[in-house]
C-alpha cells in the first residue's frame, strides 16, 4: 500500500480473550492471566492458543498461530507481562457477564463491588449466505465493532491489515522516542523512514487520527 493516507486498519491485533476460556484449570480470570503469562514465558504457542477464544485468535489456525506467535515473540510476551502487573492491582481486573438477547448480547459489569448492565451489541451471526455477512457487516459498522467486523474479512484481507500493523509497529518502534511535533490540538511523530503518525487532541486526551506515508 503506497502513497499518502494509508488507513489505520484494525489497530489492536493481539487484544487477549481470556475471559470465556475459564477451565478447571483456570477458575478464575486471574488464573487465566497467569496461565497465560506462564505458557508464554514457556513459549508453548500450543498452550497459548488454547486459553484464547476466536476473537483473540484473529482468524488464525493452530500452525497460523504459532508462526505468528514466534515471530512476534518479544511484544506477546511483554504483554503477558503487563497483563500479569495490571491485575495485582486493585480495580484493575473488569469482570464482565454477558446476557443473551434477540440478536445480541447485554454485558452486565462488575463494578465497584456491584454488577451493572452495558450496552447491548450484536451478536456473531449466520454466515451461511453471502447475504448474511453482508448484513452482519452492516450491523458490526454501525455498532463500531470492529472486533466483530474483522471476523468478518477474508484471511486474505485479515493479512492485509496485520501486516500493515506489522509495518507500523517496526517503524513506530524505532522512531517512539523522536521529538513529537505539536500545534495546539495537533500533533505529529515523524518517523525515521519518513512516514508520520497523526495524533489529535479530543475531550482533554491524545488519540491516534491516521498514518501517512512518505512520499515515493
């Protein structure tokens, strides 16, 4: 993908689903992480693929996984890491239930010492026509699922965009610690091979606005 304006893509790859994996094992969410942490620094892809759930697999097979899994080591495993820390802290671990509805799900929060209703969202349909993901698309957009709509794309276009990130991660690596450009809500970090990330200021925070390209 070449010239100006690349798109974002999907942003986060390695967003870890461990919430529904709970076994005999793994009783508890905490259990789940540490399991995780632990076939991770055991670098056992196997074991890691099985406390994931679809969502965190990515559209991956077993071999895909692991390909992935070793030549993205180093990141996985410091996030393991951070997951591990994270959870020793107090009110850092969201505890989440989901309630079945007509078409969609009701998340019920654990919050606080109480348990609170969240949005609704659609829930993963029939894909058995080319209708049916197509409307099933159209309802992921309009809700901003876009873990949703990534189930959705070919393995050929999920590629696409991991190797996009792929490309991000490499280049945003070694420029993180260049002198960020900023104009009052705007901001740009040049990047070493002459790419730029967008950053723009909104409700008091920075958030990623877009990726540019050097020129050809």
């Amino acid at each position: 993908m070449s010239g100006a304006g690349r798109s974002w893509g999907v942003m986060f790859i390695v967003a870890v689903g461990l919430w529904g994996c709970a076994s005999d094992r793994t009783p508890h969410p905490t259990g789940a992480i540490e399991a995780y942490k632990a076939a991770v620094e055991d670098r056992d892809a196997a074991e890691v693929w099985g406390l994931l759930d679809e969502s965190a697999r990515m559209g991956l097979d077993e071999d895909g996984f692991a390909a992935y899994f070793e030549q993205h080591y180093d990141a996985i495993r410091d996030q393991s890491r951070r997951l591990a820390r994270r959870v020793e802290v107090d009110g850092a671990l969201q505890i989440e239930a989901q309630v079945p509805v007509a078409g969609s799900v009701a998340p019920v929060v654990w919050v606080e010492g109480g348990w609170f209703l969240g949005r609704e969202s659609p829930t993963r349909s029939s894909q058995d026509t080319p209708r049916d993901t197509l409307e099933a698309l159209l309802r992921a957009l309009a809700a901003r699922d876009l873990e949703g709509a990534m189930t959705l794309l070919s393995h050929e276009r999920r590629t696409v965009y991991i190797q996009e990130m792929d490309a991000l991660a490499s280049g945003l690596g070694g420029s993180i610690d260049n002198a960020i450009v900023t104009d009052g809500d705007s901001a740009v970090l040049p990047l070493d091979n002459g790419d730029r990330v967008l950053l723009i200021r909104e409700d008091g925070v920075w958030k990623l606005q877009g990726y540019e390209q050097a020129e050809d």
